[in-house]
C-alpha cells in the first residue's frame, strides 16, 4: 500500500524500478491551503496562504542530451520528450504537460536545462483545491534549477512556474500557488501583496499555540466552476472600470463606492473583494502581535462574506463551517476558488478529531458523500531534500 511507505521513498524506489539507477537526489515542493484572501489576487489585493506538509517529491538524475522521461507513481506512466516538443507549448498533454512547461519556461527565458530523468511521487491530493499543480511545477523546477546549476534567484521563480501553467498547460492560475510552494517557511504564513508581488513571511506556529488548523475536503462535485470564475473576474473588473480605479484593490472608501454603484449583484461582489483585503491586513496584524485564536472571527467572516455577497460556495461547504464552528472551532472558511474543495477550521488541537467527527456526522445525516480531512501545520516551501 501507498501508505506504508513515505513520499520520497516511494519516489526513490520508483525511479529505480523505472530507470534502473539510484537518483542524483531528491527535491520537495508542497501544496497549499489559503488561510485567508479570496478572490483578492486578481483585483491586486493581498492572500495570506501556508504550505502543507504534503509535498510532491521528484527524484531526479540529468542525463546528457536534451531529452526528458518522467515517471509518476500516480499514473503509472513514464512520459518522453524531447526539446521540439517541450518549445512548443501545450504539445506535451496531460500531467506531463506541467512538467514541459517549466522545462519550456526555463529555456524560453535562456537557462540551459539539462535534460532529465524524473519520477513523482506526491501526496497532495489533485484536484482537491490544495495545488497539487503548482507543488509539482515547483518541485521540477526545483530539481531542474539544482542539476543544471542555474543562476535562478529564488524570488523570480513563482513566476518562472506560474507562467508554465498559464502559457504551456493554459490554465490561467495567480501567482499565489506558486509562491506558496516555493518562498513559504515552515512556521509561517506567506503574505502576499500581489500587485507588488512582495512578500512577508507571517508568523503561523499553530502548534505552538496549542492550535491546529482542520482542512476538510468536502469531496463536493466542482459545479460550474470555469464558468462561474470567469464572470466573477469579469464583474470585478467592469465594478473597478465603473469606480474609476485600476483594480478593487484601490478602492478606499467603501461605501461612497457602493452608493454609485447601481447594480446590487456588483455592489455584494465589490464589497466582498474590499473586506475580503481588510480581513487579510487584520489577519496578518494578529498574527503579528501573536494573538493566534483571534482571528477565528476574521475567518468566519470571510466565508459569511464568500456565501452572501461573492456567491461562491455550495451547500457541502457551508455545512462543513456551520459544523465546525457549533463543535467549537475558533473560525472557519472556505478556502481555494469556490464551488467545493476544502473549509478550514482554527480549532483547539485536542478538539481536531471531535471537530471532523462533527462534520463527517452532518455529512451522513445530509447525505452527502463522507468528507476527508487532516490537521495541517504550516510546513516548509520548495527544498531540496536528499
Ligand atoms: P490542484 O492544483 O488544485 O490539485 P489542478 O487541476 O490545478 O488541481 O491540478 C491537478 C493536476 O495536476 C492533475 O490532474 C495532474 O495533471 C497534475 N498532477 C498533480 N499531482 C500529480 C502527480 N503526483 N503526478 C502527476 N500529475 C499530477
Ligand atoms: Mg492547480
């Protein structure tokens, strides 16, 4: 079974079995859950994520020429592939395409990438909302960066990935993924600023405190999730044009903007992106003087205000948080785009059990399908590990 062994074990015995050699080393790169700041990063603002201590980990040796094969415990599948394919983006399909990308990136950008062989091996669940893509480009790109040498600062890498995702895969992500997998540092939150993309490293020693933060993924369907993503963005952006601002973010007196703003479903959707940067500023400033259990309330408010005005969360979610919160936890929020994925809960570390309990136990009244959680203590950003 998977579980038996650790995730670089089971990357190291699989490239092995694959490749037939001991890897040059092994490199880490994990998911990420958003404490807080949603639906900010494209209006400018300011999100507040950690990394989780699951990571995808890629074992990795470089070979001479310019080729690479990449094996994922995953899948099962060893993909090959040469530079004409990882110069040409989205030739390279499916799961490998994330791992052309970032070589594509890299060349693009002038470094000489070594060619490679890779195998993966992860246990950041994909597709659950904790960025198991941006935690593999930033493990790849980690090796790769390592092998070949590259003079590659680490402040310039998010972007260096995150543009393997937006332009090579096509999915049109943030940059915050990215940054979390990379720059984050066990201990602490990342804060974001992601206009000025500056960051500040936020004390987040949950266990510390005697805390811990529950993230339950709701298993719910994803409904309407491309759709729905796509006009919320659009409505930020005709609300930013119609105040006169260049983005949401700008705007500083909240309710002289929505007194000129005619349309009610816009006037909810600003003001959750206006609250939404203040609840992360009032975060971040908590988490700075230490006052840990405190933010609950912040938290609670953030998803009161994804419900009610930006209109992003389904009924698994709601649940999840109602739950949490009547089984006594601090706060609690959807976290990740919307539509379903993962709630988080600041609750008592003692209480994390009694807390999913509470919430698997609503599931089955509801009858929804049981939801999976862990306790996740801020871990550290992209490393190389063996
Ligand atoms: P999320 O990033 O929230 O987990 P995405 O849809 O953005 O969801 O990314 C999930 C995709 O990333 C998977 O469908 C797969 O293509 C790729 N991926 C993630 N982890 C792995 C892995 N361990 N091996 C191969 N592909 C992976
Ligand atoms: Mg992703």
């Amino acid at each position: 079974m998977q579980a038996m062994s650790s995730v670089p074990s089971r990357s190291a015995a699989g490239f092995a079995s694959v490749f037939g050699a001991e890897p040059a080393g092994l490199w880490a790169a994990p998911g990420r859950v958003n404490l807080i700041g949603e639906h900010t990063d494209y209006n400018d603002g300011f999100v507040l994520p950690f990394a989780l201590p699951h990571r995808v980990v890629v074992a990795a040796t470089p070979v001479t020429q310019p080729r690479w094969r990449v094996w994922s415990e995953q899948t099962g599948e060893t993909v090959e592939f040469g530079a004409a394919e990882a110069d040409d983006p989205g030739r390279v399909e499916g799961w490998a395409g994330y791992v052309a990308g970032v070589v594509w990136t890299l060349r693009s950008k002038g470094y000489e990438v070594p060619g490679a062989d890779l195998a993966v091996a992860s246990d950041v669940p994909a597709g659950a909302g904790l960025s198991s893509s941006a935690a593999l480009e930033s493990a790849v790109l980690t090796a790769l960066a390592d092998l070949g040498g590259l003079a590659l600062p680490v402040e310039d890498r998010p972007a260096l990935a995150q543009r393997a995702e937006n332009d090579y895969v096509g999915m049109p992500c943030g940059i915050m993924d990215q940054s979390a997998s990379i720059r984050a540092e066990a201990g602490h939150a990342l804060f974001l600023d992601c206009r000025s993309l500056a960051i500040e490293q936020i004390p987040f020693d949950v266990a510390r405190s005697g805390l811990a933060v529950l993230v339950v993924d709701t298993r719910a369907p994803h409904r309407h999730a491309g759709g729905e993503y796509a006009s919320r963005r659009r409505a930020c952006e005709e609300a930013a044009a119609l105040l006169g601002v260049a983005a949401l973010r700008d705007v500083d007196d909240l309710d002289k903007a929505l007194a000129s703003l005619r349309d009610d479903v816009m006037r909810r959707r600003v003001r959750h992106v206006v609250t939404e940067n203040q609840r992360v500023l009032d975060t971040v400033d908590l988490l700075r003087a230490g006052r840990v259990r405190e933010i609950g309330p912040l938290l609670t408010a953030s998803h009161a205000s994804m419900r009610d005005d930006f209109e992003i969360t389904v009924p698994e979610v709601d649940l999840a948080v109602s739950t949490a919160l009547a089984a006594g936890a601090y706060g609690a929020r959807m976290t990740g785009g919307g539509f379903g994925g993962c709630v988080l809960a600041l609750v008592d570390a003692a209480e994390t059990e009694r807390v999913a309990a509470a919430v698997g136990a609503a599931y089955a009244d509801r009858g929804f399908t049981a939801p999976a959680w862990f306790a996740a203590r801020p871990g550290a950003g992209a490393e190389r590990i063996e």
